[in-house]
C-alpha cells in the first residue's frame, strides 16, 4: 500500500502531539529534580503546563484531522469530541500564557488566586 504526503503529514500531526507531550514530561522531570520541586508544584507552572497543552492540542488536531480525512472517515461525533478537546487546550494556553506573563513563569497557578478565594473569618 502506497501512502500519500496527505496522510503522512496527518499522522505526523499527531505522532509530534505525542512527541511534545514526551519532551515535555521529560524537561518537567528535570526542572523538578534541579529545582526541588515536587510534581504537583511544577505541574502548577506556566512554564510547564504551556508546552504540555500546545503538545496535547496538536495531537488532538492530528486525531481529528485523521478522522476526518481517513478512508474509513470517523463518526462525526467523534471528530467532534476530538476538535472540541483541542480547542479546550488551546483556550488553556491562552489562559496560562497571560497567567505567566502577568506574574511569571514560576510562580504556580494557586498562589495567584489569593484574591478569588473566600475570606477566612475568626
């Protein structure tokens, strides 16, 4: 079976997703142990959760974009599901990439919502 550059290109979307997501955990995984961090501190970073998001929105795409373009094309509500959960990470990289450039890179998600949490009383 001959394959085409359409379907190369396809599956290479989702096989770099994948990648991404590997290069990722790997880079966590020593920023962790260089920083004395623990995993659920450095899963709370910008710096970390960025690249993880973008990695896991291209690898949506690719399934999405496989589905839609296969021989055997997907049920739509599948296609669906999968665009629906790339556009998730999509709009959670937005929401990390101003997070981190409003009060760094570094500093985890939960110490920034001082100002959303209820007020302890006593």
């Amino acid at each position: 079976m001959i394959f085409s550059l359409q379907d190369i290109l396809v599956d290479a979307l989702w096989i770099v997703g994948i990648a991404g997501v590997l290069a990722t955990l790997s880079y966590t995984n020593w920023y962790r142990g260089a920083h004395g961090m623990g995993w659920r501190h450095v899963f709370s970073l910008p710096r970390t959760l960025i690249p993880l998001c973008v990695s896991m929105e291209i690898f949506c795409l690719g399934i999405a974009i496989n589905g839609l373009l296969s021989t055997q094309p997907a049920p739509w509500w599948e296609t669906g599901a999968w665009s629906l959960l790339a556009l998730m990470f999509a709009i959670q990289t937005i929401a990390y990439g101003i997070a981190g450039a409003r009060n760094g890179w570094d500093t985890p998600l939960e110490e920034r919502d001082d100002d959303e949490r209820p007020k302890q009383r006593g």
